[in-house]
C-alpha cells in the first residue's frame, strides 16, 4: 500500500473550464502554474498597502480609493519588474538579504532597502545630496539608471 502511495506521489487533478480542443494537459498545467504571479499581487495590494476595511460614506469615494491603491499597486509592480530587467536574464542579484544570497527582488524588498535613503537639504551653492548607507541601495538605483548626483531645480 506505501509503494501504490508512492507511485502516485506528486500527481493531483486539475480542473479547468477551458476546453479540451483549445488546450491540451500541458498548457492547461502551464496556466495553472502562472496563477502564482497573480495570486502574489492580491497578497501585495493586501499587504505593502495595507487595505483595509475602510468606513465612507459615498460609493464615488470607495471607488476612488480603490483606484488609488491600484495605480499605486501597479507602480509598485512596474518598480519590480524594472529592476528585474535591468538584472538581465539570471534576474537574481545579492545584497538584499544580511546572508547574500542572490534571490529575484521583490517589490517589497526593494522599497524596504530604498526606504532608508535620506535626503540632506542643500541650498543654492551647497546642492542637496542623497545619503547611501549600504551598497545595496547604490546598486539598486544604479539598475533604475537613476542620477542621484544631479540636482533639479525646480524651473522659475
């Protein structure tokens, strides 16, 4: 009985409501296995924006809110997959963990290593500087082809 457990170890049924004629076994698995990347963008809009049950008064207003927590949802998706990019095709890289493993960013990881960047105010002869505590977030915005070293002024 333990070896017809074993033989069957790693198998499972999957349903689908797409038809047999317009996809077979292994496409129906292939886009069961990408499901993961939407569920880990629900987990995101609940988690890194903490969405929450939120008391308006106005349909109007929910919808709104809603529609803010999407566009910011989506500019964190576009963040991710920017660096993820600029990785090339491996798309790991260290730094993001105290062991250095190299591991895909994530959103989340790369807002919590660029949320510690500071900003030390200049004025007009001495320029504003962003201060770098960890390689990490050089690296990181070195990926986003940023200039951190540029000042903008705002145009009078």
């Amino acid at each position: 009985m333990l070896q017809a457990e074993a033989a069957v170890d790693g198998w499972y049924a999957l349903l689908t409501s797409v038809p047999a004629d317009q996809a077979d076994a292994g496409q129906a698995l292939i886009h069961y296995k990408g499901q993961g990347a939407v569920e880990r963008r629900y987990h995101d809009f609940k988690g890194p924006f903490a969405v929450a049950p939120v008391f308006v008064q106005h349909n109007r207003r929910v919808a709104a809110l809603i529609q803010v927590i999407c566009l910011a949802l989506l500019v964190f998706s576009l963040i991710e997959r920017q660096v993820r990019r600029a990785l090339g095709p491996e798309q790991t890289t260290s730094g993001l963990y105290p062991d250095n493993r190299r591991v895909r960013p994530t959103g989340r990881m790369i807002f919590y290593h660029l949320g510690e960047l500071t900003l030390r105010i200049g004025n007009v002869t001495d320029p504003p500087t962003v201060q770098i505590t960890r390689g990490v977030q050089l690296h990181l915005l070195d990926l986003f082809d940023t200039d951190i070293g540029q000042t903008r002024w705002p145009q009078m």
